[in-house]
C-alpha cells in the first residue's frame, strides 16, 4: 500500500510540473484542462500503480524540471545564462539514469530554442540558411548564441549516451521473438508491423477503453502483406501528423507554436520504445505512454480551446470535455481494481485478449504461487495450445504437473520444451539467440528424472549438455554438483562448484555446497573453512551456522565449543521454531558440564518437538548422570511411548528400575521386551542375567551368563561374573556340573554401545555408564558375598581380587571418558 501510494505522491508531482509547463503555451484554463485530463488519464495506471512504474515517474519528473530549467537560459539583453544550462544537463544526466527517455528532453529543448524562444518557422530558418551559404549574409547574433546553446546540449547528450552504453557493457537485453514478434520477423513485415504500431499507441492515449498489461506474442497479428486493412490505419495516422506538423513548422503564431511543442512531447519521448534504432522486449507498453500523454493532453487542450471560442460550440464543448473526464476518471478508477492483484490484473487482460499465451501463463503462475495448481494447469495447458511452439509455457506445464506429483506427465511436457529448442549453428551462442531462463529446461528435466536411481547418468548428461550450451550456466554446475554427490562421486562434485564458484564468487550458498563436498571427503577441516566462508558473505545463513555448529561440536576440541555455541545461538535466533538447534545447544552444555543449562536447551527443544527422540533420551540420561533418577522416569516413559523400540531407553529405564526403585520385575521386563527384538543384544542379556541373581535364582543367572558369554566371548566382566556366580553355586550346596569351562581366555573389559546417528553418538553412547552402575552394582554384591562365604582364601588372593577389581573399574571410567568425548 505505501509504495502505491508514493506512486501516487510522485504522480501528483507530475501533474503540478506539468501545469507549470502547459503555461509556457496556453492560457490558465486551457493549462488547468491540459492538467486535470493527465492527471486522471487511464493510461497512466500502469505506471502509477505497476511495480516498475516508479521509474517512469522519477524519469518525468527531472524530464519536466530540466525542461523548464532551460527555458530561463535565455539572459538580460539576450545573453546566454549559463546557470540554468548547467542545471538543464545535470537534471537530464539524472532523468536518464532513472529511464532511458529522459534523454529525450534534450530534443525538445532545441525544437523550444529554435522555434519558440528565438521564434523561427521553417520557411524563415531555411532562408536565413541559404543566405548565409550563398555568402550574402552573416549568421545573426541570436542564430550564434542558439548554436552555441545547441552545441552544449548536443555535446552533453552524446556524453550520456557513451556513459549509458558503458553501463549496458555495449550489450543489448536478449528478447525472444514472443516478446516482440515483430523485431525478428523478415522485410516488409517488420516495416509495416512497427509503423502501424504508432496508431495503435495513439488510439491508447485517445480511447483507453480496453488497457492490457501486457502486448507481447500474438496480440497484435503481424502484417504480412500491403493488402492488410491495418494499413489504412498506418496511412491515415501520418497523413494527420504530416498535416499537424506542416502547420506548426510553417506558420507563425502562438497556436502553431502550441502544436509544435505538443507534437514534440509526443513524438520525441516515444523514440525509445519505437524500435527505430534498436528492437524492444515489448509490442506495446502503456507506461512508455506516460510522458508521450502530455504532449497529447496539450494537443487536446488546446483544441477544445479553439472550439470553445466559436459561440455556437461552447456548451457543447464544455459537455464533451466533462463527459471526457468523468469516464477517464471512472476507467481509472476501475482499473486500480484491476492492479489490485495478479490474478485481477492477468484474468482483466485476458478479457481483451486471448491469444496472448504470456497473459494464460501469467494466470497460471498467480494460481500457482496460491497452491492452486489445478487450476493453473488448465491456463498452462491454454497458453500451448495458444502458442504451441512456446517454450515456456511447456515447462509451466512440466512444472505443475510434477507438483501434482504426476511424474510421466512432468517429463512429456518437459521433453516436449526441449525438443522446441533450436538446433546447433557452429559459431553461435545459445544465450545470444534465446532467453537465457529457456536453458532450465534442461536443469527441470534432470531434476526430474534423478529422482529414478537407475536414471542419475542420463540426469548427468543433461546438466553436461545445459553446460555446453551455455558455459557460464552456473545453476548447471550447482544442481550437478548435487547430483554427483547423490552418485558418490564427490570429487567430480567438487569440480562443479568450483568451476560454479569461478561465475560468482559471493555465493554463499555455493560456498556452503562446496562445504557439504568435503565433509564426504572427510576434510572436516576445509569444510569448516567453507563453512566461514559462506558466512563471511552472508553472517545468517542458516545451514551455514547450523552445520558449521555440529563440525565444530563433533571436532572435540574444547577450544571450538564457544563459538560452536555461538552460532547456535545466532541459528536459533533465525530459526526459533526448530528443535534441533536446542538440542545441539543443549548438548554443548552437558558436554561443557552445564547440567542446568543443558536441561533448559533439551526441555525447549522437546516443547517444539514433542517426540524429538534424542533430546528425550538425553534429558533422561542428564537426569540419571546427576542423581534424579526417578525424574528421569517420566521422560523415559514418554519416549518409549513414542518409541516402543527403543533400546538404550529400555536399558536406562531398567537400570533404574532397579536400582533406584528396586522394581526387580519392571527391570526385567525392560531387558526381556530389549531380547525379544534383538536376541543378540549383549547388554539386555547380561542386565537379565543380573535380575535372575537379584531374584536368587543363581542356576538360572550362571546358564544366562554362559549365553551371554556366547554372545561375547572377550568381555572379561561376563567371564569374571559367571565365575562369581558359580562360586556362589558351590558355596550353596549345588552339585552342578559346570555349562561353560572357567579357564576361558578373557578379553579386554568394557561395554560400547553402537551409535545409531550422528546426533545421538556421543549422547546415546553414554549408556556404557547404564551398564557400569549395573555391572559394578551386581558385582559389588556377588564380591562380597564371595568374601563372605570363602573365608578360608588368603590375603594375597583377596588383595589380588581387590587389585583386579579396582583395575577394572578404572578401565569402565576411562571408557566412559573417551566416549563422552572429554
């Protein structure tokens, strides 16, 4: 709303600049009429109103501001006053820079100097001329001063206009023949179709009854032959301008004068936009009317002046010229509706014409930025039909049919686009001769298809084939390095982006991308150096802060953590709604001993995500880590609610169960439920045979050991408890022949559990220390009551027991320590 209405602030300007001119050439009430019908002429809605109208405006206004500017250059005693001139050229330099046709005013400043300050008519002018080449005259003073004036204005304009070629690098904009059919259509059409586009712009700015925002491809049919009745149009239009401009060149006058100056303001600001010197992305464009309409309205004024000053037309004028602008105000008013949005705004050109495909294909896009895609196919599908050989709209239609996820369809469409693009000519450049967004084709198709895993090499050829066509494509290089690395090919992946990084080195997103490579290089390193890279150039980019996070999280260097943290910080500050950055946030802090701090980030993160399997577990493992067991019970029960499977959960709740709530029947059922899953499961199997020793059933307890040792042949601490469990059997009184030989070779102590992603490796590894209280629990107690039933060992045995104990423990906590990653 506040850019329409700055539009509107800017118009308003215009008009009041404009009064201030038509005064130099008509009376107040003519001027005020000239005025009023610009001001609410419906041609100027598109530039009021449309997006790139605000250059128009700015243009206009430095436009009317320099003109006016030059006409107070004329001195006292005629002389040259040079200030006025200076702020004529530096307004002109800044029109241009706002719109091409500010330029234009230069022209009219001469037409002004010579033949209404200096008051010349052609006759007069070639008379004088001729004299002076005759040799039987000089040049007046006031033809010297004019030239000088001319020559500084002429000299200034070919200053800009070497500037402005500088700033286009001497390139053209790439059009296609949809954009203006007649630009690349052969001798005499494209003659006969721009000159008979002049009536069609005139006929706009004097019935304005049916506006379309948009003339490209069909909506002006070519004109092919003389015979074409368009031709009478042309005809007749230049007879009018040749009249006009025959009497306001001939003959004095003010109203000569006044035609003059109307018909330059309309002619000469047209120029651009006219083809006449370089073709134009468009057919027809009503903004490009916006100054053009002055000299109309001047034109117009002035008529109804003259009418009005015969007695017998005054009412009848003064009714027409109301009529005129109460219906130029309605249609303005009705065609702000109109530009109120896409849809109202294509869906209303479409009512003028319907065999633009632009126009179907813009409605299709509006219904498709509203999720509307079945209707927007139905107008892709009409834009082909109206434009069979546009390759645009095949890809809207490829496009939307893969958004309705019918993948046959997608790649008949898109292969129907690549089929319409034109062949090989040695020597040419593909960018030169169609639109450069034609060439995504290829990039859509092989999106497409590399969603097939048999079909990645012909993707690949693909993106080799965009690349050839156009070597400085750099979305080809991207969404091949993509591709490759989808393929494991990471070294190749490398290639692209680098080559991608050598077209646009302040891509972060390409910097990020080349990170992601070496991360499967396995360079953390360099990726992380990527990583800095591509926040150098964009300090919030969100994968960038996040990835770079859990590098620096996973390096295990104390040194990276703070800003580890930082970026975390900054991340979670982008994206306030993903779980994920508090609990990496949280698992900083169990890593920098923060428990409190830990406990906040993983409670924020399970509230976002209330099954987040990771930060349930660890909330839980935090808690059992620092002596709140039994708070870990709700969050344990909760994630196994989510996660019925979930074995390291199980193994915790069991543990606690325990030995915190000495539930010896709800821990077993943890660890029986854990083996009805994985019957190999080392840890469940041992914790059971420890259940069976807590419920006394030693025979049961040595033949679940004996298995479990089966499972694990090198773990000492299975060895050493069937060993304690058999003591115990003996002690007792049993007569049972031992299940499994006691001299078994033991292996190196210790309990890892396997990782099961990377964001639950160092968290959910710490389970090793589940098993540690359960086995140094159930061992502590079978030790003591070995001590308790074998008096008759020795010191030196219960020493060397003692000494193996403490051995072992030492060996449980260095194990624990490596994988905590301290």
């Amino acid at each position: 709303m506040s850019y329409h209405l700055l539009n509107m602030i800017f118009h308003a300007v215009v008009s009041v600049i404009f009064l201030k001119v038509c005064k130099l050439f008509l009376d107040n009430r003519s001027s005020m009429i000239a005025a009023l019908l610009f001001a609410v002429h419906p041609i100027h809605t598109e530039a009021v109103t449309g997006v790139v109208g605000r250059a128009e405006l700015l243009s206009s206004i430095f436009f009317l501001a320099a003109f006016l500017s030059y006409t107070k250059s004329k001195g006292p005693d005629n002389t040259i006053a040079w200030t006025p001139i200076a702020l004529t050229v530096f307004l002109v330099a800044v029109a241009t820079l706002c719109k091409e046709q500010g330029i234009t005013v230069v022209g009219i400043c001469c037409v002004y100097e010579v033949f209404i300050a200096q008051g010349y008519t052609l006759p007069l002018l070639c008379s004088t001329a001729g004299q002076f080449l005759r040799g039987k005259g000089s040049i007046p003073f006031s033809m010297l001063q004019t030239l000088i004036k001319l020559i500084v204005l002429m000299f200034s304009t070919l200053l800009l206009v070497v500037i402005r070629v500088q700033v286009i690098q001497s390139q053209l904009p790439v059009f296609t023949r949809f954009d203006n059919p007649a630009a690349v259509s052969p001798t005499p059409t494209r003659q006969l179709t721009f000159n008979y586009l002049l009536p069609v712009n005139a006929w706009l700015l004097l019935n304005p009854s049916e506006l379309c925002c948009d003339w490209t491809m069909g909506t002006i049919p070519l004109i092919e032959s003389f015979l074409d009745i368009r031709n009478l149009a042309t005809f007749a239009f230049f007879c009018f301008l040749g009249a006009l401009g025959i009497f306001s060149l001939r003959y004095p006058g003010d109203s000569s004068k006044t035609v003059l100056m109307a018909l330059c303001l309309m002619a000469l600001p047209f120029i651009p936009a006219s083809n006449l010197f370089f073709p134009v992305g468009f057919v027809v464009a009503e903004r490009v009317l916006y100054v053009p309409s002055m000299g109309f309205c001047i034109l117009v004024a002035h008529g109804w002046q003259k009418i009005l000053n015969k007695s017998v037309f005054k009412k009848l004028s003064w009714v027409c010229l109301s009529m005129v602008l109460l219906t130029h105000a309605l249609k303005t008013l009705h065609r702000n509706w109109d530009w109120e949005s896409e849809y109202t705004l294509f869906m209303s050109a479409l009512k003028v014409n319907k065999n633009n495909a632009k126009l179907w294909n813009n409605v299709g896009h509006a219904l498709e930025n509203e999720k509307n895609f079945e209707r927007a196919l139905k107008y892709f599908l009409q834009a082909t039909h109206v434009q069979p050989d546009d390759i645009g709209a095949h890809m809207n239609v490829g496009r939307t049919y893969k958004n309705l996820n019918r993948t046959r369809e997608a790649e008949e469409s898109y292969m129907m686009a690549k089929s319409l693009m034109p062949q090989i000519i040695p020597g040419k450049k593909y960018a030169a001769r169609i639109a450069p967004n034609h060439l995504n084709v290829y990039i859509n198709l092989a999106n497409l298809i590399r969603a097939n895993e048999s079909r990645l090499e012909e993707a690949d050829q693909l993106y080799r084939q965009a690349i050839s066509m156009r070597p400085d494509f750099k979305q080809a290089y991207i969404s091949r390095g993509e591709l490759l690395l989808k393929m494991n090919k990471p070294l190749k992946a490398k290639e692209a982006y680098l080559k991608a990084l050598e077209l646009d080195r302040n891509n972060a997103d390409l910097w990020y991308n080349l990170a992601i490579v070496y991360i499967e290089l396995k360079e953390p390193n360099e990726a992380l150096r990527n990583f800095n890279h591509a926040l150098e150039l964009n300090p919030k980019h969100k994968l960038a802060l996040f990835n770079s996070a859990i590098l620096m999280q996973e390096s295990g260097e104390v040194k990276l953590r703070p800003e580890a943290r930082k970026r975390l910080l900054n991340y979670v500050n982008e994206e306030p709604q993903d779980a994920n950055g508090y609990f990496n946030l949280g698992m900083l802090a169990m890593d920098d001993k923060k428990d409190t701090e830990a406990e906040i980030w993983m409670k924020k993160a399970i509230k976002l995500q209330a099954d987040f399997r990771s930060a349930l577990f660890n909330l839980a493992l935090l808690y059992s880590q620092t002596a709140k067991e039994l708070k870990a019970l709700p969050i344990l029960e909760e994630l196994l609610r989510y996660y019925p499977d979930h074995i390291k959960g199980l193994i915790l709740k069991g543990d606690i169960l325990m030995n915190q709530k000495k539930d010896i029947l709800g821990a077993k059922k943890c660890f029986e439920k854990i083996l009805e899953m994985d019957p190999s499961n080392v840890q469940g199997k041992h914790n059971l045979c420890v259940v069976y020793f807590e419920e006394k059933d030693l025979l049961k307890a040595e033949k679940c050991l004996v298995e479990t040792l089966a499972l694990a042949p090198h773990e000492e601490y299975i060895q050493r408890h069937l060993s304690i469990v058999r003591d115990k059997i003996s002690s007792s009184g049993f007569v049972e022949q031992p299940v499994f030989p006691a001299d078994k070779t033991s292996g190196e102590e210790g309990d890892k559990l396997p990782a099961e992603n990377i964001k639950e490796i160092r968290s959910e590894s710490r389970p090793t220390q589940i098993m540690k209280t359960i086995e140094s629990k159930s061992k502590k107690q079978l030790a003591k009551n070995a001590d308790k039933e074998t008096p008759q060992k020795t010191t030196k045995d219960i020493k060397e027991i003692e000494k193996k104990r403490v051995a072992a423990l030492k060996r449980l906590e260095e194990i624990e320590r490596i994988l905590n990653g301290e």
